[in-house]
C-alpha cells in the first residue's frame, strides 16, 4: 500500500488573486531589479537617483553609472541633504548584503522615497552591466571578511 505525500507546496493555500494582487503591488513599492534600472539608464529615463551603500573605497573600485556613495552605516539624522524629488535607489553587495534595506529604513524615516534594487551590483554584474570606477570590472565582485580586515584595505564596517 502506497501511502499519498502530501504537498509541501499546498501545506500552504495560495492567496486569493485579489490578496496576491494587492500584495506584489506593494512589493513592486519596495522594490525594483537591476534590469529595470539597466533600462531606465539606457533610455535616459530621469526621476531617481542611485546610491552605492558599499564602503567608500568599494564606490571608488566599482559602482554602477551616476551613483552617489552614501555608506549604509554612516546615514543619519545629519546625513547629507538628497534630492527629495529623487526616488532614492539604493545598491549593496548583493542579495546576501542587508546594507541596502537598512540603510532604506533610515533614509524612509528621514522623508525620503526610496527603493531597494534586487540583486545588488552582484547582479548587475553578472548582467553585464556598465561600470564606473578606478578598477570596473576587475573590482572585488563580492564584500570578504578577510579582504576587509587587511591592513592595505579599510574597513568602515560597512558591507
């Protein structure tokens, strides 16, 4: 006798299509993806503005075109003034890099509008995404605890 799984995938019901429909409107609030932007840039289609949240010194080897660098953990109440006609976009490392929420959560508090662009400079790189920089492409790819902890790298306690 063959005993029937049941579904890990339907343990769970799928959300009304009005429920699901609300929900990925809001998520689409929070958030865009490295192609959207890649297209914006292309189409020279203004209106937002984008904000490495790296350590300065990764900005400086490798960050995306007309990025401004604001490290994540230096944003305050005394940050310097934004554009607050801008959508603030910002980066990190990657989807393993919370940089970019965080440093999000502070500059949404301060009145700013803000997103969060999916994949970070990780993924524009993997997409072939233009960079500017002292190093571009040739820049570290990923942030690494020994690389930050080197005497000949500093480290801002930034990822």
């Amino acid at each position: 006798m063959k005993i029937q799984a049941k579904s890990q995938v339907l343990s769970t019901p799928a959300a009304t299509p009005a429920d699901a429909a609300q929900y990925f409107t809001a998520k689409g609030a929070f958030e865009t993806d490295v192609a959207d932007v890649a297209y914006d840039l292309r189409e020279g289609i203004g209106g937002f503005q984008l904000v490495d949240v790296r350590d300065a010194r990764s900005y400086e080897e490798a960050h995306l075109p007309g990025a401004i660098s604001l490290p994540s953990g230096r944003i305050n109440s005394t940050t310097p003034i934004l554009r607050q006609e801008d959508v603030l976009i910002l980066y990190c490392w990657g989807p393993a890099c919370n940089g970019a929420t965080k440093a999000a959560a502070r500059l949404a508090a301060q009145g700013y509008r803000v997103k969060e662009m999916l994949g970070g400079i990780e993924y524009w790189r993997k997409e072939g995404g233009v960079l500017e920089g002292t190093l571009r492409g040739e820049a570290p790819l990923y942030w690494s605890m020994s690389a930050a902890a080197s005497p000949n790298r500093t480290n801002e306690g930034e990822k």
